[in-house]
C-alpha cells in the first residue's frame, strides 16, 4: 500500500497542476468578472419568481465562453506574452502546456459554452455570446498591434457580459440592458487604460500599439481617463433615473463615481509635457486608479442589486 501510494502521489499532484493550468488559460480574473457582471444583469432583470435553473445555465454559459476566448487570446498571444514581464510566467510561454492542447481546450469549451446558452437560456442569450466571442479574438486582440483604438474596440465584448445576464431572463434588449451596457463601456477605459500605462514598457516590447505606448508623457492617456470617468458618473445614475433601482443606489452611485473622478483628476493633474520618467508621481496615481477602478465596480454593482426596485 505504501509503494503504491508513493506512486500515485506524484500522479495526483501532476493532474492538480495541469488542471490548474488549464484554469491559468480562462484568464480566471477577467473569467470571473464576466460571470459576476452577467449574474448582475441576470438578477436586475429578474420580476417575480427567481429562476435558480436558469441562473445557474447562465453562470455555466457565461464562463465557458468567456473562458474559451481568454484560452484562445493566450494561444494567439504566446509569442508576444513571452516578451513580457507580467506575461512571461503564463502557461503557454513557461512551456506548461502545448500550444495544440490550449486551441483544443479553447475551442471545445466555447462551443460547448454556447450551446448551453442557445439550449438551455435562449438564442438571443447564445448571440450575444457568441459576439462577445468574435470582438474578443477577432477584432480586439488583433486591433491591438495596429491602432491604439483597440481599446474602444476591446470595451464592446466587456460590456456585453451584463447585457447578457438580462437577456437571459427577457429574451430582449430593452432600455435597461444598454443602460448596463453603458456602464461597463465607460469604466473600462479609466480601468484599463490605468493598467496599460502601469505596464506600457512590457506593451512597447511586445509590440502592441495600445494608446499608452503612444504616448510618453502620459497627456492623451490621462485625458481619455478623465473623459470616461467623469462620464461614468452620470451614466451610473441611470439605473435610478430608469425605475431600475431605488434612491439608496442613486446617492452610491452618486459618491462612488465622484471619488472614482478624483483619481482619474489626480492622474490628470500630473500628465502632460513631461517624461514620466522625469515625473514618477503618473506612475503612482495610475496604479491608485486601477486599484480604484476594482473596488469601484463590483461595489457599485453590488449597490444596484440591492437596491433593486
């Protein structure tokens, strides 16, 4: 017994490693994300008796789909996320799994994740998906090496999320579900952009044209971040405003957005006409705003669901 379980100790572990790489290829952060932000939707569009069932296909759909494009995003991006730092250690470029075997897995769970939808929500749930899936691999992640648009593109695909969730209860895309939309649009760009400009170097090197690398003294960046967080506090009282959610989520919504402008502001102050270089103070607001941006979101979703009307 003894010989045999030192046998099959090495095994267990080799299997737990390789799942947990095949984990490591959905890009489980932003994975997750999608799922928590389609759940959301999922819940606000919600009248009546809450479909537990239907709530889990969703979850299931979401997450395999999402997960299927960042598998694919990484098999893509291999060569190129070798080059840098915050990449190097991923699956594909450590040489963990093979490439073949991460398309495999991309592929099936994408396809799988969208017949569930089609099957088990709806159509209109499995389209959206399946549009999420294409502006993902097909537009953003190329687009990304040729325009620093690419990030207006890339916002379509991680807006759609939340849009989901509420078509999956309505079979529809009404008011409400652009209106969600429109908030998940709008803070991607202080969120990424922030990342982006933490990161730019490790961009430059691998190539990618995004807007950061563009731009030395980070004028541009912190302007597009002002832009959209100053939008972003509107937009997020719209819920309110639309019957969706009572007066306890207008005033969050409300004091989250304006704290959430002071960062992008701070950011802001410090860009422009100068090397960050010569300036750090750029660096180190733009990492208060991702960290910001992070707290921002799942807060004020949170806020919506409980103050749903």
């Amino acid at each position: 017994m003894n010989v045999e379980a030192k046998v099959l100790d090495p095994i267990i572990v080799r299997s737990r490693l390789r799942l947990l790489d095949y984990v490591d290829l959905m890009k489980p952060e932003l994975t997750g994300l999608s799922v928590f932000t389609a759940l959301c939707g999922f819940y606000l569009a919600t009248v009546g008796m809450f479909d537990f069932l239907l709530f889990l296909h969703t979850a299931i759909g979401t997450a395999l789909v999402g997960g299927g494009a960042g598998a694919l995003n990484q098999y893509t991006e291999r060569e190129y996320d070798a080059l840098m730092k915050r990449t190097e250690r991923r699956t594909l470029p450590s040489g963990r799994l093979f490439p073949t075997e991460a398309l495999i897995f991309g592929v099936s769970i994408s396809v799988i994740g969208v017949v569930e939808l089609s099957l088990f929500v709806n159509l209109l749930t499995g389209f959206l998906a399946v549009l999420t899936f294409t502006t993902y691999l097909f537009l953003y992640t190329p687009l990304k090496r040729i325009t620093p648009y690419a990030t207006l593109v890339g916002g379509i695909p991680g807006a759609l999320p939340p849009m989901m969730g509420w078509t999956a209860v309505r079979n529809e895309t009404t008011i409400e579900a652009w209106i969600l939309f429109a908030v998940l649009f709008c803070w991607q760009m202080p969120h990424f952009l922030s990342l982006a400009w933490m990161y730019r170097n490790d961009y430059r090197k691998a190539g990618f044209k995004t807007l950061t690398v563009l731009d030395p003294d980070g004028g541009r960046t912190s302007r597009h971040i002002l832009t959209f967080s100053i939008a972003l506090v509107p937009v997020s009282l719209v819920p309110a405003l639309a019957g969706m959610t009572g007066p306890i989520s207008f005033a969050g919504a409300f004091v989250l957005g304006a704290a959430f402008l002071v960062f992008g502001i701070a950011m802001w102050r410090c860009a422009g006409g100068r090397s960050a270089d010569v300036h750090p103070g750029i660096n180190v607001r733009s990492r208060r705003l991702f960290y910001a941006s992070l707290v921002y979101l799942p807060v004020l979703l949170l806020l919506l669901v409980f103050d749903k009307v």
